[in-house]
C-alpha cells in the first residue's frame, strides 16, 4: 500500500480530486440505498419500478453524453466538474420538497424519478470529466496507481457508504439521507475548486499541431475510434461489462430471498458491501501481475473478466445470503479491474484533445448496455417473480461468456498486429 499513498503525498492535486471523489460518493451511496428502498416499498416490491429508478439513472447520461464529451475537450474540466457538483447539491435537495418528508408516499414516485433523472445527467459531464482530467494532475509512471485508487475509492465508499446509509435511512429517516448527499456535493465543489490543472489552452494544442474540437467534435471523435481499433476493442469489453443489472438482481435477491431487516434494507445493505470489498481486492491483486504495458493489461482483462463470469454464475446458485454475498465479491472483483485497466489504456494510448469525446462514448455505450439489462432484467423478475432471480442470473452467467470469449480472440488478434506496447512506468 506504500506505493498508493506514496502518490497521493507527491499529486497533491490528485489528492484533491480523489478526496472529493470519497466525500461524495459516501454521501452518492446513502441516497441509493434510501430511494431504491422507498421505491421497492410503494411498488410493493416491483422489479419493474425499481428497475426504472436504474434507468432514471442510467438513460440520461447515455442521452447527453455526445455533448458532454465535447465540452470536456472544449472548455476548462476543472470547471466543468464544480459547476456539475455544485448543481447537484442543489437538485438532490428536491427530493425533500414540497412535504419537507422526503418524497413520503407512492404519489410522490414522479418526484424521485425527476429529481434522479436531472441528477445524472449533470453525472454524464462529471465522470468522463474526471477521468479526462485525471492524466493532468498525476505523474505517468502513477496513473496505474491513480486509476486503481480511484476504483478502490469507489468500492470501499460502497461497502461503507452502502452500510452506514441504510443505517441512517433506518434511524434518521430518508430526509437526512438526502441531506447529507446534497452537503457531501458541496464539499466535493470546494475541494475541486482548490485543485491546480495543468491542462493545457486550446491554442497551446493548436501550436502543436494537435486536432480540435470543431462543431462535428462528437462525429471526429466516432471516426477517432473507428480509426483505431486498440481503443475501439477497450471500449468493447467496458459495455461487455454492462451485462446483466447487478443493481436490480441484489435488489430481488434482499427484498425476496434473503430479506433482513425492514424492506430488505439491511440484507441489501450487506450485499452491496460485499460487492463494494470485492472490488476493492479485484485490482489490488491483479496489480501484482502488472508490469505497467498495455499487452499485459489487455491479458489481465482476461483473467478479471472470468472472475465476473464466475460470480454471476456462484450468485445465481447462492443457497444462503452469506454465498450471495462471496459471489458477489468475485464478480465486483474482476469488474473492478477490468475497469481500472481499460480506463488506464485509454488514458495512456488517446490524445487530450478526444479524452472527453472518448470517455463520454466510453459512458455512453456502458450506459446503453446498462439500461437494456436493467430493463430486460426487471422485465424478467416482474414476469418470473423475485423468489426465481437465481435463474435470471445464471443465465446473466452464461450470456457474460460472450463478450469473454470476444475479448480473448480480441487480444490474440491486437498482439499478432504486435502494436507497441504502450509503458505507463512502475
């Protein structure tokens, strides 16, 4: 671990940004448990209507992203992501209008959906923005590291946030919840705000020679990747990633199979913390293999991939919570590291000027794969039922081999082309 805080003492803008990231997604966390629980409560457990709460978060990020990606590349990022926090601190505090009760009774469903929806479509500028700034504000022989603290941020904020917020929502009531989401909003603003980028003005690229964003941006983005098919095969395995809602299948599984507490708050709570530690460990291990060259990363997605084939498949046949719970872990595991790895080869092998196009494509796509599963998969346990959620997740199992066995051929393929690796330093 000496190397992970070896890079937060020598970025300390990068600092910044991560503690922003872990304020944040603490507070991110306790208005999911909170809402996916009132959802599933005035819907009498539909897995369609919780269902749709996912997509209210998955579709418009999709929607906007063409756009966000091209003010990512066009304007200031720092900027970007405050304006983006600030708003959200703001909209999430909706919720907890007009009654003042936080959205109290199912006729208030509109409301959770509506605040949500604005919610994630400042998101969509916020992600791809952060991670287009990241390579700015680190060292290069550190962004592996930068990457991996990233992702193990965002799992341990689950596995805590998940925890605590159900406990808040439970003792407090979903007012607070709320509240404290909007705060921790705030604060990320603030620290962000305090953070001294190094990216660079248009016209500095522009002396260099470097392609601009012009009015078709997005569309010279799409022609970037057509162009290039080491990125396009990276953004391949991320969407390959979005098989299968996880989100609506621990859902079924904490208010229909395993259901501890009120509404299945706390079995749902101790699911997503054991996805959260899963994804902590995933890339910690798999680092251990990794020499820093984009050939060895792509092998390591391999690997990680498997992982998530094999959790899908171990959740699916899960006889107890506690098994529920180790699957999951395996499966956010190599989850984690596939994603720590294909954002690193991004960042390393894309030019600044179509970082954003790039990573807002790269969300969008994650985002379209995502609302299609989360829709067929609350489909399925509305039709099925939540007690057959084994079945639907099994065959989630099966389908993942797919897009493993494309990206295993993908590989053999890229290095018999024998592009140059590219070295990201120790």
């Amino acid at each position: 671990m000496s190397g992970y805080l070896r890079v937060l003492r020598q970025n300390p803008d990068f600092s910044r940004l991560w503690l922003a990231q872990v304020i944040s997604l603490l507070g991110d966390w306790f208005n999911t448990v909170a809402l996916s629980a009132l959802v599933s409560e005035y819907t009498n457990g539909s897995g369609l209507a919780v269902s749709g709460l996912l997509i209210a978060r998955f579709l418009p990020p999709m929607i906007v992203s063409p756009i966000a990606g091209v003010l990512i590349d066009r304007f200031n990022r720092k900027r970007l992501l405050m304006m983006s926090d600030v708003l959200r601190a703001v909209i999430v505090l909706l919720l907890v209008c007009p009654t003042g009760r936080s959205a109290s009774g199912p006729e208030h469903l509109w409301l959770i959906y509506a605040v949500t929806v604005f919610q994630f479509t400042l998101a969509a500028v916020f992600e791809p923005g952060r991670s287009a700034i990241l390579p700015s504000l680190v060292k290069p022989g550190d962004l592996l590291r930068a990457n991996t603290l990233g992702n193990v941020t965002w799992s341990a904020m689950l596995a805590v946030g998940a925890i605590v917020g159900g406990v808040v929502a439970a003792v407090f009531g979903t007012v607070i919840a709320l509240v404290i989401d909007s705060i921790s909003f705030a604060i990320s603003a603030f620290l962000i705000s305090q953070i001294k980028t190094r990216q660079e003005p248009i016209q500095d690229k522009a002396a260099r020679g470097e392609p601009l964003p012009t009015r078709g941006g997005f569309r010279e983005g799409l022609r970037y990747v057509a162009q290039n098919p080491p990125v396009a095969a990276v953004l391949f395995i991320k969407t390959g990633l979005s098989i299968g809602s996880v989100d609506s299948l621990m859902i079924a599984y904490a208010t229909s199979l395993f259901v501890v507490g009120k509404n299945g708050t706390g079995s749902l709570g101790i699911l997503y913390s054991a996805f959260g530690i899963g994804a902590i460990i995933g890339p910690l291990i798999l680092n251990r293999f990794n020499d820093g060259a984009t050939k060895t990363m792509r092998r390591l997605m391999i690997v990680s991939f498997a992982w998530v084939t094999v959790g899908w498949l171990l959740f699916g046949l899960a006889p107890s919570l506690l098994v529920a719970a180790l699957a999951l872990m395996v499966r956010a595991a190599g989850g984690s590291a596939t994603w720590t790895y294909s954002s690193t080869i991004l960042q390393v092998s894309v030019p600044d000027s179509y970082l954003g196009r790039v990573f807002s494509l790269d969300w969008a796509a994650f985002y379209l794969a995502i609302t299609i599963s989360t829709l067929v998969t609350g489909i399925l346990i509305d039709t099925l039922g939540g007690e057959n959620a084994r079945q639907i997740t099994i065959g989630t199992g099966l389908v993942s081999l797919i897009p493993l066995a494309l990206w295993a051929a993908t590989v053999s393929w890229l290095e018999k082309t024998k592009a140059a690796p590219v070295l990201i330093g120790d």
